[in-house]
C-alpha cells in the first residue's frame, strides 16, 4: 500500500479577517473592563449590558471563523456587523472607534463567505438590532 507523501488540503471556514472581528471584540472588552475599573464605584446594569454584548460579538465572531457551514457565517458575520456599528457608533467617545471596526470588517468576512445566504445574514442583523433595543430599553437611557 503506497502513501502519498501530499496531505489533502484542508479547507478552512475562516478568514484572517474573521480572526480580527475576535481579536478587536476581545481587546475592546478588556479596554471597557480596564476603563470602568479605574472610574472605579459599582457597575450598573449597562455595563453589564454592553460587556455582555461585547462578548456576544467575540463569540459569534469566533463562530464565523471556526464553522464551516455558510449559513451559519451568514448569521454570525450580520450580527457583528450591525451590533458593532451600531454600539460603535453608540459609544464612539469611549469604546465605540474599534466596534466600528469590527463591523467593517464583519462587512468584509462576510463577502468572503461561499453562498451567502441573505435569511441568515437578515436573521443575525435583526437578532443584533431586537437585543440592542431590548436591552437599552431596559437598562434605560444612557
């Protein structure tokens, strides 16, 4: 029995600039946790809010680079797309400049998703947008 000494090519979900959406998600919450510590006193409920859904964005981030299913991507890559020009924009004056962009290069993970498929990509932008208008709309205003 003869082996070929050429491995078969694995193909990869993700992009190099999916890994960015994770890396910009995880140093924005870490720069939001390291600005709320040194303002020191307790943390209200939109902190926990927006930490959260920095963390959300970080996750589905991640989920766009590791799955290979398209739909999938779609939905991850729509989420983190409208969720991080829209909190960016939100807090442009402390943390919102990186989510900006984490959402433009969400715009372009998701151009290199194979099959785009525009339910998912409707689905993960409209989830993003319900949980930030839920979630403000809870918290109350700014």
């Amino acid at each position: 029995m003869r082996m070929s000494a050429v491995s078969p090519r694995r193909t990869r979900p993700g992009t190099l600039s999916g890994l960015f959406v994770v890396v910009i998600a995880a140093a924005d919450e870490a720069a939001y946790a390291l600005a709320l510590y040194g303002q020191g006193g307790p943390a209200d409920s939109r902190v926990f809010f927006v930490a959260s859904f920095i963390a959300a964005l970080g996750g589905l981030g991640m989920a766009g680079l590791l799955v290979a299913s398209p739909g999938v991507r779609s939905f991850a890559y729509g989420f983190t797309t409208l969720g991080g020009l829209v909190l960016g924009i939100l807090g442009a004056f402390s943390i919102g400049l990186p989510l900006v962009a984490l959402g433009l290069l969400s715009i372009y993970a998701l151009g290199r998703v194979p099959g785009r498929l525009w339910r998912a990509l409707l689905a993960g932008s409209v989830t993003a947008a319900v949980l930030l208008v839920v979630g403000f709309a809870t918290i109350g205003p700014f």
